[in-house]
C-alpha cells in the first residue's frame, strides 16, 4: 500500500462546479481546465490527509464502479500536469514506467466510462484576442462579422480580406 496523500491546490484558481464536471482557470497560467465527475472527485478528496488506496474507496463508493488503483494514479498524474496539486506524487515502483495510454487501456471498457479525464485548454489573453482587426490594422485572415471591424474595411465571407480595389 503506498502511503502517499496528495493534496489539491486551490491557491490562484478560479473554480465552478456544474453538474458532472468542475472547470478550473489557473490565473497563474491562464489555461482552463475541465475535470470530469471522476477526476474532479480525485481532485476535492485530495486532501493531504487520505493515501491513493483510500481516495480509491470513496470514489468507487460516489460513482458505484470498481474502479483499480490504476485509475487513480491517472487522475493524479494528470493532476499533476495541470499543476492542479501542490506537489506530484510518485507512483509505486511497479507503476513507474508504465504510461497514461497503457493505464487507460488497462482500464478495461467498464471502468473507462467512469475513467478520470481532464481537458484543458490555453485561455487567450486580452492583448492576444485584440490582436486581430482595427485595433492593430493586422486584419488580414482574421474572422470578422462586419466591415468595420477590419482595418481594410472588407469583411469577406466571416474574413477580414485586403482592401485592394472593391471589397464587394
């Protein structure tokens, strides 16, 4: 039994619960991230307090699936990527090579419904979304609704188009 006790980080992150998953903006790296139920149930148990073996009860109880040891550990290393806990966990030895895609497919059909899964994405910041259209006169290729938003004046088919001759 490894005895390691993860703990969340909620320092700097901006945090909504909705149904079945909780989104996440890091302010620190401006990505967001979407846990999954089963990941974010990981992610509120870790504590600093409970070992892999015992966040592996309490999920299996709230989702009603056996769920393997394995699964935990991708959730805590994906975690752990996003830099969603306060310090990575070292898997046991016999995990230590073993990769993310070999641990899901480890998983079995069953258990990968219920498998732990984040996305996340860079969320752009407020000098990169202006950096198309008027306020640069970088328009060129960028996606417009209407002409005035383009420096050239010709919004063409939802894009910003040089404004050689007539737009239209």
């Amino acid at each position: 039994m490894n005895e390691t006790t993860p703990r969340a980080r909620v320092a700097r992150l901006v945090i909504r619960e909705l149904h079945d998953e909780v989104l996440i903006y890091d302010l620190e790296t401006n990505k967001a991230h979407c846990l999954n139920h089963t990941a974010a149930l990981v992610w509120k148990l870790c504590d600093g307090r409970r070992t892999v073996a015992q966040l592996r009860e309490l999920i299996e109880k709230d989702v009603g699936v056996a769920l393997p040891e394995e699964a935990i550990w991708l959730a805590l290393d994906q975690l752990a990527e996003f830099n969603l806990l306060t310090a990575r966990v070292s898997k046991p030895s016999r995990l230590a090579g073993i990769s993310r895609r070999h641990l899901i497919r480890s998983l079995g059909i069953a258990a990968t419904l219920s498998a732990p899964l984040i996305t996340s994405i860079v969320v752009p910041t407020p000098a990169m979304a202006a950096s198309c259209g008027s306020l640069t006169g970088r328009d060129n290729g960028c996606p417009c609704d209407f002409r005035s938003e383009c420096a050239s004046d010709c919004c063409r088919d939802g894009v910003c188009k040089p404004g050689v001759g007539n737009c239209f």
